[in-house]
C-alpha cells in the first residue's frame, strides 16, 4: 500500500474512532492533525510530529492531547538517543504536562488514561538511569488510574495496553531495588496475565474503531516479547504484527532488525537494517549502526567495524559505548591484531558507562583474560543463527585443548547451546551438564546459564520433575555475571511448570 493510500485508510478509520459515542470529547479531541502527529511519532518522524503538534497548539491550545503527545516525542526521542543529559532536562515536562490535563474533562476515557501513559513513560525511562524509587511510585500511579479507568470506562480497550504493560514488567522483574522497592508499595504482576492482554488488543484492534493505536501496541508488545517474556514466539509474532506496520516507519525497521538479531535470524536482520527508511524526517537512532555492526560480527564480516565505528561517532548517549569497544577488540582479534585487541579493551575500562547491563558485562570481559579465538567464533556464530559453522569450529577440537575452568566450561557450554539448536537435545543436556560440573564454582555465566537451557529442553520434553530440578539448580548458583537475568528465566520456568 501506497503512504497516501495507507493514510487516507487510517484518516477513514479515525472518522469513525471520533464519531463513536465514547471517542470526541471537548478537551480531549483525538483529532485528524493528531492523530497524524500520532502516526508520525511512531514512524519515528518526531520533527514532522512536532510541527503538526505546534499546528494544534494555535488552533486548538485547549485540546488536552496535546501535553500526552508531547510526551510520546519525549518518550521516543530519549528511546533513540540514549541521552542522559537530555533525560535530566526534560523530565521536569512530566509534572507541566500532568498539571494541564488534571483541569480537563473528567467524563472523558482520556483524562485518567493520559496521566497514566505519562506516568508509566516517565518511569519505564527512569529505570535505565537508576531512578528506582520515583519510577516505582510512577508505576504504582499509572496503575491506579488505568485500574479507575477501567472501572469507569470497560468499554475503553486501551486501558489493557498499560495494564498489560505493568504486568508482564512487573511478573517478570529481576531481583533488585525497582522490585523491592515496588513491593514496598504491594504492586505485584503476572507475566501471562500481561501477555494476555497485549495478546488480545493487537488481534482485535484492527477490528475495531481504536485501530489507529495499533502501531503502539505492537511496540509494547513486541517489547514484552523479546526483552521480559524472552518468548520462544517473539520472532514469528514480531513480524507477523509488524506486518501490516507502514513500510515507511522506521520503528518496524528497528523492532523486526532487533528481534531478528536476537534469535539468530541474522541475514534478515542485515537486509532489514541495510534498506531502513533514512532521511532527515527521521530521529536519529545510532543504535541501529551498533546492530547492525553486530550482526555483520555474527558471520565473521571485518567490515563490521565501519558500523560500531559510525556508532561511536554519531552517539551521543551513554549505553553500548563500553559494548561497542569490545566487539572492536572482537575484531581486532578476528584480524589477528592482538596489540589493537588490548587497546580496545582499555577503551573498554576508560570510557562509557554502566547503565546497560551490556556495558557491565563488557566491562567484566575486559577484564577477563583474552577469550580463546575458536570459543569467541563459536559464539559469535550461535549469535547469528549459524550453527553448522560453529559446530565445525568448535567440533574440531577437544575439551583437554581448553584450559581448566573457564575456557572448557565454555567449550561445552558452547556445544550445548549448538546442539541444543539444532534439536539435537540428547547430545545439548551431556554438554550443559558438562558446562555445570566444570564452571559452577566460577563466576562466569556459563554454568548457570546450561542449567536454565537444560531445564528449557526438559521442558519442551515434557519431563517436568527434571525440568523443576534444572531450573532450580540454575537458582541456587550465585556471585555469576547475569545472576540476575538467568534467575528470573528460571523462576519464570518455574511457574510455567507448576
């Protein structure tokens, strides 16, 4: 479809979203600039957005949509940027924002529900920056008042996009301060009872008159998919929802290119980052130079380099720049250029963050010692979805050629994850336990990550007593990298089994 079809298709749709008995109210007038703005912000158009929104504001300055819309931009522009300096001076706008809708028609949906989205946007950004405590209370908020509105208004599907949101978020929560603090407050969530609801609302809204917010809840779903639930379906949904998303929207580039990326689906990832909508209407998103740059990694292309370079140049956040200065030394190594793998990796210490769980682990890798080049090719390799090639690198070797400890813990841990795979599950579950006879003393992530496999593979197997009795071997190993991560997996599988 045509961008001029599509939008004469959504405009025929939001006619008939406004003429709805619930849908036009005098303050908060979802109107056709609007809802175009709307469209615009996630196609990751923000400047396009902000001037049909300062279009608004001389027509209609009244029109409580408006401080909602704002936030969105907000919201997308410090996704794209990773900006920590601007996250500190815009989110002052939060309280601003909450203060011109708290005047507005209390008979609308609207009115609870637009202080909810700003709350729960605010919070979900505050968690990257280790702002637990007031993202905690912004989630309790946004909560509430979807609950109210709920109450208030059944009628009014989009309540169950946040709500969905806050339980999946919140049912699958590492251990940590947002979830200690949290349950300070008593708000507590259900992983399932999460996806449920994003499950429902992106297979029914197309049917109905709220249709037009069916590229948001894709965005929170797809989310939910691949970085909470870690489902084994996040592929096949992602591109199934993103779909029917406008080929123009730079956020379905980034959404199919990094759930692609993530279960080895590498080639499409490639060719979806390589023919990504581009021009000056877009925000600028260096991330995708970085994933891209690791995708090509994953099959062993050199010229990764040109992308995580462009990454470092173009950036101007503070996630991924220790990331990026490993795969470097990655590559470095991969070139045979052991002098150039050391300064990276002093790159690595020097420079950066520690936002990210990835800049942590990066930072732990660059203190290790050199990581073997065959072990580094395998995983690289698995990465990408490529594993008839790590299998022959890895198969040409023995465990006695690996050093005691951490080098053979993951030599087998690398075959388990290859033959796993591959379906190969009998000869996946000798190389995991393997991995867990030599590394669980060790504070590397491999053995209690062969144990959350493991008890994953029992689990397809219908074998539920050994699956229980993985996962909690995955629980009870401690002081490893990932601790956090791999115990919640864990315990979600769990709950799965019970």
């Amino acid at each position: 479809m045509s961008e001029v079809k599509f939008y004469c298709a959504r405009l025929s749709l939001l006619i008939l979203f406004l003429i709805a008995p619930t849908a036009l109210f005098a303050n908060f007038d979802f109107n056709a600039n609007c809802l175009k703005a709307y469209q615009n912000i996630f196609e990751l158009k923000l400047n396009t957005a902000k001037a049909l929104i300062a279009n608004e504001k001389k027509i209609n300055p009244k029109n409580a949509i408006i401080p909602l819309l704002e936030n969105y931009i907000d919201y997308f522009h410090l996704l794209t940027t990773e900006s920590k300096a601007d996250f500190d001076q815009l989110k002052d706008n939060k309280s601003k924002r909450l203060d011109q809708i708290e005047g507005d028609d209390k008979s609308s949906p609207y009115y609870l529900y637009a202080q909810a989205e700003i709350n729960l946007q605010w919070a979900l950004i505050r968690g990257r920056y280790g702002e637990y405590f007031t993202a905690a209370r912004e989630i309790k908020k946004a909560n509430g008042l979807l609950q109210e509105n709920t109450k208030k208004f059944p009628g009014f599907h989009l309540n169950s996009k946040g709500l969905g949101v806050i339980n999946a978020f919140l049912g699958n929560l590492p251990d940590g301060m947002l979830k200690s603090t949290l349950a300070t407050f008593g708000i507590k969530g259900n992983l399932q009872a999460g996806m449920n609801m994003l499950d429902n609302l992106v297979e029914n809204l197309p049917k109905s008159t709220y249709e037009p917010f069916y590229e948001e809840v894709v965005f929170y779903y797809v989310f939910v998919l691949n970085d909470i639930a870690h489902s084994s379906n996040a592929y096949q949904k992602t591109m199934k929802y993103t779909a029917r998303m406008a080929d123009s929207s730079l956020l379905k580039a980034y959404l199919q290119a990094a759930v692609c990326a993530k279960t080895g689906h590498n080639a499409e990832a490639i060719q979806i980052l390589q023919n990504r909508p581009s021009g000056n209407y877009y925000a600028a998103f260096p991330y995708l130079d970085f994933l891209l740059g690791a995708s090509m990694l994953n099959k062993l292309d050199l010229n990764a380099s040109t992308y995580f370079n462009r990454f470092l140049q173009q950036n101007k956040g503070v996630n991924y720049i220790k990331d990026a200065n490993l795969h470097l030394a990655w590559l470095s190594l991969l070139k045979g250029d052991t002098g150039a793998y050391s300064a990276f990796t002093t790159k690595v210490k020097n420079s950066g963050y520690l936002y990210q769980e990835k800049d942590k682990q990066a930072l732990n890798e660059a203190n290790a010692p050199r990581p073997d080049l065959t072990l580094l090719k395998a995983r690289l390799l698995f990465d990408g979805g490529y594993d008839a090639k790590g299998l022959a690198i890895l198969t040409e070797r023995k465990a006695d050629n690996f050093s005691p400890g951490r080098d053979r813990t993951e030599y087998y841990y690398r075959l388990g994850r290859l033959y796993d795979d591959q379906g190969k599950f009998e000869d996946a579950l000798t190389n995991y336990q393997l991995a867990i006879n030599t590394g669980k003393q060790l504070k590397y992530y491999f053995a209690a990550n062969a144990a959350l496999q493991m008890g994953k593979v029992y689990e397809k197997q219908k074998n539920m007593v050994k699956a229980k009795e993985s996962f909690n071997t995955a629980i009870q190993m401690k002081n490893h990298e990932y601790e956090s991560s791999i115990e919640t997996q864990a315990k979600a599988g769990l709950n799965r089994i019970k």
